[in-house]
C-alpha cells in the first residue's frame, strides 16, 4: 500500500475510501464501521478513522450510537420526504432565478449530459446528476440558497444513488432518462421563461418522489 505521509493526507484518504464504499452500495445502511476494523483494512490508524467517521456524519453519510458506535446511516421513508420536501422548495425557485443566465450560457450544463453519457457507472451517473443540479444553484446567483442545498447534498447523493441503483436493477436504463430529463430543462433554460422553467423544474423533483414506492427502505 502507497504510504500516505501526512495526518491529514490520511484522513483525507480514509475520508474518501469510506464515502465511496457507502455510496456504491459496498457498505450496506445499519453496517457497523468499528474504527479498530476499518483501521486494519486502510493500513492507517484509528485516529484518521476517527476523523473521517467525523466527517463522514457531518456529511449525512454515518451517525452514531448512543455508545458512541459508527453506522452506515439507515434510510428510511421520513428522511426522504424531509429531503423531498426541501428540494422541491429550492430547486424550482432556483431555477427560476438561474433561467436568465442560463439561456444566455448552458454550456456547463450541456457538457455535464455528454460526461452523464460517458458515464460508466451507476456512482458516477449519480455524481453527474448532482451536479446538473448544482450548476442550476449556482447560476441562481444566491449564495444563500446555495449554501442550504449543498449542506444536503451528501444525504441527497446516499438517497439518489440508491434510488438509480434499485432502478437500474429493474431493467430500467437510468441513466438514459436521466439524460433524457436533463436535456428536457436545458431546452426549457434556453427557450421558455422563467416561469415555465421553475414549473418543469418542480416536476422533475416530483418525478424522483415519485420512484419511491418502487424501491424497499429499511425501517
């Protein structure tokens, strides 16, 4: 194993190789991260563990026990209409907001389809999404209701991911319509008003709403 040279590099390392395991689905929700365990596995210390389980909550990602144990956070139905719920508060006035800018300049949001249509994996397809979405906050032009949507961007990505995961299991090409989706806001972006663009926007988070009586959550 490439040694990893400083404290925080290590973190950083851990940090990264957690998320991604927890993303991807390797590491199931409920899953016990003993910081002992994950400490073997990464070649590294318990304290980088430590930190980056630290991390890994601040972001959505791990929540602890009582005792002070580390798990995989659970999904369950009401964390994901809280989100649902916010979402569909921001998003569409976002794209209200952004509708000026981006009918003048969609090119990051066209360039995010074509890396969508590279895509090779379901975690990367997620990523893309996410970031199709991001883009759409940032051209709001409003700091602050930027700032709101990325403090939910980790649990956003834990729940979309498995949502594309279990749809893509049902024979269904995810990331087919989720370009498909996409391309629909960009036309409305570059042709239709502010208004229509924050419509088709509420629609399109409707849409996710409405994938999940498709999939199993735990309880």
């Amino acid at each position: 194993m490439t040694s990893i040279p400083t404290s925080t590099s290590r973190t950083d390392h851990a940090t990264s190789l957690l998320r991604q395991e927890i993303l991807s689905g390797k590491t199931e929700p409920g899953h016990l991260l003993a910081e002992s365990a994950v400490a073997l596995r990464l070649g590294v210390s318990r304290v980088p563990v430590r930190e980056a389980l630290f991390a890994l909550e601040r972001e959505g990602f791990v929540e602890f026990s009582g005792t002070g144990r580390a798990f995989v956070k659970a999904l369950t139905p009401q964390d994901f209409e809280e989100l649902y719920t916010l979402r569909l508060a921001l998003e569409p006035l976002a794209a209200r907001l952004a509708a000026s800018s981006l009918k003048a300049d969609a090119s990051l949001l066209e360039k995010n389809i074509k890396a969508t249509a590279r895509a090779k994996t379901m975690l990367y397809v997620t990523r893309l999404d996410l970031e199709f979405h991001e883009i759409i906050l940032e051209a709001s032009g409003n700091a602050r209701l930027l700032k709101l949507w990325q403090s939910l961007r980790g649990e956003l990505e834990l729940w979309l991911g498995r949502l594309h995961r279990q749809h893509q299991g049902q024979n269904l090409d995810t990331r087919d319509e989720t370009i498909r989706a996409h391309q629909s806001v960009i036309g409305c972006f570059k042709k239709q008003t502010p208004t229509a663009c924050e419509s088709l926007m509420r629609k399109h988070i409707t849409g996710w709403r409405e994938w999940l009586p498709t999939m199993e959550v735990e309880a």
